[in-house]
C-alpha cells in the first residue's frame, strides 16, 4: 500500500507541476525537477522521506 501511495503522490506532483508551469509560471517545472531528483535518489539510496512518513503514520505495506 505504502508503494502505491509513493508512486501516486509523485505521478500527482510532475502532472501539477507541469501544468502550473505551462498555465502559471515556468518556475513551477522546479516542482517537477524536484521529484525527478527524488525518484533517483530513492532509487539509488533505497531510501524515501514519505514512505518514511507513512511508516510512522501507521500505513501498512
């Protein structure tokens, strides 16, 4: 459960952030970046901020 909810959450902020940086302002693509950054490093690291979080929130995997 814990992977689908990671996988969701960043799927949401790349499409929010690209299409506040189409419509609002570029700087909004600094979003996207972001979470691209994070899936590399979680993928290199084994190691993820919100699945750390959801842990101590009580999800399940």
């Amino acid at each position: 459960m814990r992977s689908r909810i990671v996988r969701f959450v960043a799927g949401a902020l790349v499409l929010i952030g690209l299409v506040l940086g189409y419509f609002v302002n570029e700087y909004w693509f600094i979003l996207t970046a972001f979470v691209g950054v994070n899936l590399f490093q979680s993928s290199m690291t084994k190691w993820c901020l919100l699945e750390d979080i959801l842990t101590s929130s009580g999800i399940k995997d």
